[in-house]
C-alpha cells in the first residue's frame, strides 16, 4: 500500500491544560515538537478505534460459528461415522 506523504495543515482548538501537558512531554524528551505529539497521538487514536472495530468483527463472525463443530470434534464425529459404516 503507498501513501501520499505530503502533509495537510489543521487547527485545533485544545484546553489549556491539554496544551500545557503536551508542552511538558516535549520539555522532558518524549517528543521534539507538537508536530509530533499530535501526529503519534492521532495514530494512537486510529489504532485503539480500528483495533475496537477488528474486535467486534471477531466478535460477530465468533457468534456466528459457534455452533460449528471444533476441528477435533469433526474429526472424532468423521471417524465416528467412518466406524458405523463398516461395521
């Protein structure tokens, strides 16, 4: 998959507080910019929501197959049947 790498402007309104916390993580070393903090916030964000999303997905189709033989039951119920018809 290729992405576009160029880069789009976009202002946010933010509390205080959220600012000034951001400020603090760059001062200690966890970030060189707010250019940074934000983008790594916003790819963590993206990632809790699609990893939500797969979860549900799982979740559905888990609903879905529930009554499905596992794989060990199927082969015991092959061979099961296997036996009743030779005798």
């Amino acid at each position: 998959m290729v992405y576009d790498m160029s880069k789009a402007q976009v202002n946010v309104r933010l509390r205080k507080e959220l600012v000034v916390e951001i400020d603090n993580l760059i001062r200690s070393g966890h970030f060189s910019s707010k250019t940074e903090a934000f983008s790594e916030a916003i790819k963590l964000l993206i990632k809790t929501y699609k990893g939500e999303m797969l979860a549900k997905k799982i979740d559905s189709i888990r609903e879905e197959t529930e009554s499905y033989l596992s794989p060990s039951e199927a082969v015991v119920s092959f061979h099961e049947e296997e036996d009743e018809h030779l005798g």
